[in-house]
C-alpha cells in the first residue's frame, strides 16, 4: 500500500532562512506527488505537484521541490522564508489502489517563523 | 484554475441533529469525489469516494448509514451526517478531481455537534 511519511512534526525557522520540509513515499512506480499548505481554519491550497518530466517542480509562494526516486523523496524548499508562511505543510501521494484516485496525506509538519 | 466550493463553511448542530453539507465544481464536471475528514491537529482521512450515478465507497471504519452521501449531478455531491453526535465534530473537506491527475479541493466544512 502506498504511503506517505513526513518526519518533522513541527519546524521553527527565522524570517529570511532558509526552508526544506522532508516527505518520503512509499510506491513502486512513479508516484503523483504533491504538496499543499493550509493555514488555521482553512482548506487546502495548492503549492505545487509532480507528475513526471523534470524533477525539479516550481510551485507557487516562492516554493520548489525536488523528486528523488533514488531516495524515496519528494522534499519542499523555499530559499528564504516570510512570516506569512507560518502554517501546516502536507505532503501526498496519489492513491491507485482501492478507491478512485484519491490523497493519501502525510500526518503534516507545522512551519512557525521567528521575526 | 479549477473552483470547488462547500456550503456551509462553519455549522453548530445540536447532538441527534442531521447536518447537511453541499460540495460543487463551479467550473468543471466531476463524475468523482472526495470526502475526507480532518481532527484538529491531525491529516485528512478519507471518509468515502462519491460516484456521480452510484453509490458512494465508504473506508473501513465509516458507517455508511451515518455519513449519507449523495452524488445527483456532474457538479454537487452531499454529505449528510445523520444523527449527529459530539465526537462527529470535525473538519469536512470534499476534494474534486478537476482531469489528469490534479485534484482540487473545497474550504472545508467546521462541525461542532453540542
């Protein structure tokens, strides 16, 4: 069965470095992989997925990820990161097993950011 | 891109209430959708798989007679809580996959059964 395992349940950062949030998956072909962010109370938003082609996916907010099948990885980095991008960060796979289609989430890691 | 929308965004029911919540493609068809379910500090779990035309796929461990879903055209699936009680407050969320591989989600449904 496909999974998803993020390992870092919470990260703090300071405003302006770096970021890299870490999401391995467990699939025997090429996985859908995606990563989304929701803030307190909201839904999901969309940073960004990889499907095939260049392993290296360019997402929205500054984001970017890397997919290393080697590694089992799909990581998401942003270069310098802004207090507004304090929330919970999701990693999922695409489920092509039992149901049609549907996410299979990672428990989540919490992003906090020091001014 | 592709628009999912929930209504009502935030409900307060009373325990033994039923609660009714609305997912709808704004600018797409969806012949599926999802429904997941979110406990405060914790990942979405999907609940069932909604099939526009049939019945719904439920997980294990989701009563399908307490979770009534409802997939009646192309762009709205329901999901009905029945008989609602306190551990049944959650955060719904409906996902609709939008062609390909990308899949879109609503802004969540906030239930507290009192």
């Amino acid at each position: 069965a496909q999974s998803v395992t993020q390992p870092d349940i919470h990260i703090t950062v300071s405003e302006g470095a770096s970021l890299e949030l870490r999401c391995n998956y467990s699939y025997g072909a090429t996985p859908y992989l995606f990563w989304y962010v929701q803030s307190p109370g909201q839904g999901l938003q969309l940073l960004l997925k990889y499907f095939s082609g260049d392993t290296l996916v360019q997402g929205i907010k500054g984001f970017e990820a890397e997919f290393k099948r080697s590694q089992s990885s799909f990581n998401l980095r942003k270069p310098s990161v802004h207090w507004s991008d304090a929330a919970e960060y999701f990693c999922a796979v695409k489920n092509y097993g039992g149901s049609q289609g549907n996410l299979i989430f990672g428990k989540g890691t919490k992003l906090s950011v020091k001014p | 891109g592709a628009v999912v929308s929930q209504h009502p965004s935030r409900v307060i029911c009373k325990s033994g209430t039923s609660v009714k919540i609305e997912c709808r493609s704004l600018d797409f068809q969806a012949t599926t959708m999802f429904w997941y379910r979110q406990f405060p500090k914790q990942s979405l779990m999907l609940m069932a798989t909604s099939n526009e035309g049939s019945k719904a796929t439920y997980e294990q461990g989701v009563e399908k007679d307490k979770f009534l879903i409802n997939h009646a055209s192309l762009t709205l699936s329901t999901l009905t809580v029945t008989s609602a009680h306190p551990e049944d407050s959650s955060f719904y969320i409906c996902s609709a996959n939008g062609g390909g591989a990308g899949e879109y989600f609503g802004p969540g449904t906030r239930l507290t059964v009192t």
